[in-house]
C-alpha cells in the first residue's frame, strides 16, 4: 500500500495530526472556564487530547467516545481520525467497514485525505462491495485538487 504513506502537504494520509499550541492552549481554556457547553470542535480536540495524553491519561476508549461524538457533529477531522483508527486497529480491533464509514462520511463533505483513503479501500477490495468506480470517482476527485 505504498499509496498510503505518500502524502498531500506533509502530512501522512494515516495520520492523526498531532495537537497545534493553539489548539492545546483551547482545550486548557475550556477546561479552565468549567465549561459544560462544548461544540463539536472542542470535543474533537478533547478526542486528540486523550489520544495524545494532552493534560490527561491517554485513553482510546474516551479519545473514541469523544471522536464519535464529533463526528455525529459533522467534523470532517473526527471522520478522517476514525477512519485512520479503524483502518490501523489502534487501540480497536481493525475494522475496514468502519474505518470506510467514516471516511465516506468526511469524503461526501470533500475531505481530501478521506476521499483518497476511500478510493484506496474499495481499490484494494479491502470492503465489503468494493466497487472500482468509487475508487476511480475518489481518485479523481483528489486529482482535481492538484494534489495526485
């Protein structure tokens, strides 16, 4: 799967961004504010934080729970880190169905990286009714971008 480790813009199309200062210092704001009302980009970044043991213990089974709920929130990024979760079986058993569900899910909003890894699944035939023409369509749409 040499397609995977290329990358758009330096960053890996299986991973997991890494939490910027400004995002850290967000989720430290949050948490100092007491704040019980939450949008679904604090919950993603609060997903990255256990994944990352930011200000807290690493946890998947909360980085999931949170990134779940960002997703139902239509953060694209959630999607993709779902995707990539589920795709590489961190800290969950490896499941390709789910790590296509979410990525279609950010593809259908134009998440580039998504789009590209859910052409790569249905190319591989690593999905139940991997269909060639979802990959093509994925594939051509991450091509449009200038970024094949």
């Amino acid at each position: 799967m040499l397609a995977l480790e290329q990358d758009l813009g330096g960053v890996a199309f299986l991973e997991i961004p890494s939490l910027t200062e400004d995002q850290k210092n967000n989720i430290l704001d949050h948490k100092r504010r007491k704040s019980t009302r939450t949008d679904g980009n604090v919950t993603y970044l609060e997903g990255l934080a256990y994944l990352q043991g930011f200000d807290t213990e690493q946890s998947f089974s909360k980085a999931i729970d949170k990134l779940e709920d960002a997703s139902k929130s239509e953060i694209d990024d959630a999607d993709y880190a779902l995707g990539v979760i589920y795709y590489l079986g961190d800290g969950v058993d490896q499941d390709f169905e789910k790590a296509a569900f979410h990525w279609a899910r950010a593809a259908q909003r134009g998440h580039l990286y998504s789009s590209n890894n859910l052409g790569l699944l249905h190319s591989d035939k690593l999905v139940e009714n991997a269909d060639l023409g979802i990959a093509f369509e994925k594939f051509s749409y991450v091509a449009s971008t200038g970024n094949s």
